[in-house]
C-alpha cells in the first residue's frame, strides 16, 4: 500500500492500459487503489522515454509503459529498477496468455534480473468473427503505408534506428512482435499471399 506516483501514458484506449490492469488484477489491486493510498497517477501524453523527465523531478517515482527500447537502458542509469512479477501471479498471467521475459538479457548492466510481461510488437487485435473483407483490407492498409509508419527499432536490432515498419516480424512469432493469439484467418492468408509467411 505505497504511495506511488505513477507517470502512465495519457492515451486511455492504448493497448498497454488492458495488460496493467490485467497485472494488477493478479496482485489483487486497481490502479485506484494507489490514490486511495495516498499516491497518484499521473497521465502524461509522450512515450515513455519523454516521462522519465517526471521522475528525474522527483514528481514521479514509477513509469509503467512497454517500449522498453525507448527507455530501458536510460532508466537504469538514472538508477531506476524494474520490479520482477513473482509466483503465483506470474502463472495467472501465462494463464491468460501472457508471456514473461527476462530482462537481464537484454539489460546485462541490471544488479538484480525481472521477469516481466513481455508486451513486444505492435498488437493488432480483432475479433475472429470479424468478416475477412476488413481484415484484408487492414492488413493491405498496412502494407501500402509500411514506408509512412515510423518505427523505432529495438536495441540489438540490425536495422537501422528509424526505419519503415517491419511487417515480416509483425505477422510471425518474433522476439520483437509475440504472437500471444492466432492469427485472424484472413490475415494469415494475407500475409502468407504476400510472402511474408512461409
């Protein structure tokens, strides 16, 4: 029952705001519950490299967010650290088809590992009652703007920092873009007729 000050991203309906409640929920509490403890949350509009400024103020003391390449290696030397997901939670997440990852892999600078959900890629989600006409039509609205969509590669990548968007590791089971749940099956012809599954 800390009273944190969490900076969490202002844009209510992204995708992320689901997987914090999820976590959550699994530690038995809200995120109301960290007003009710005297904390605060604090919206704030940038990615989460552009909040770390909150912290370094002191306004803040917690950034929860996914893009960890945006900021990851940045918050460790500002001496932040990342707090691991612990049994039994960490199996009620994989219930639910969350994968956990480990983060000192990817950060060998860490003191202490965290296992943490691995919210990679760029989650598109629909559901499988969803007619194949609009899926197809998604998918190649994706494809013609691959080149207008900016996208920051992650640390280690061998593609350059900005670059189009990588659809080859969006539409298959990639270390940068997990496949948590199938494939629509129309995006997987789709994909599959334009050769980016094998």
């Amino acid at each position: 029952k800390y009273p944190l000050r969490v900076s969490l991203r202002a844009q209510r309906d992204h995708a992320q705001h689901v997987v914090i409640k999820e976590v959550l929920a699994v530690h038995g509490m809200k995120l109301e519950d960290i007003e009710r403890w005297g904390g605060e949350l604090i919206w704030e509009p940038p990615t989460p490299d552009g909040r770390l400024p909150t912290v370094q103020s002191g306004k803040a003391n917690a950034v929860w967010d996914e893009a960890m390449p945006m900021y990851g290696a940045q918050a460790i030397e500002m001496g932040m650290r990342f707090l691991t997901i612990e049994e039994p939670e960490r199996k009620k997440l994989e219930a639910m088809g969350l994968r956990l990852t480990s983060l000192k892999d990817r950060y060998p600078q860490m003191t202490e590992d965290a296992l943490v959900v691995d919210f990679s890629g760029w989650i598109v989600y629909t559901h499988e009652d969803t007619p194949d006409d609009v899926v197809e039509a998604f998918c190649g609205a994706l494809e013609v703007r691959k080149d207008k969509i900016p996208y920051r590669h992650p640390d280690g990548s061998t593609l350059p920092r900005e670059a189009p968007l990588p659809l080859d590791e969006m539409c298959r089971d990639t270390i940068h873009g997990p496949l948590y749940v199938p494939l629509h099956k129309a995006a997987e012809r789709f994909w599959r007729a334009r050769g980016y599954l094998q």
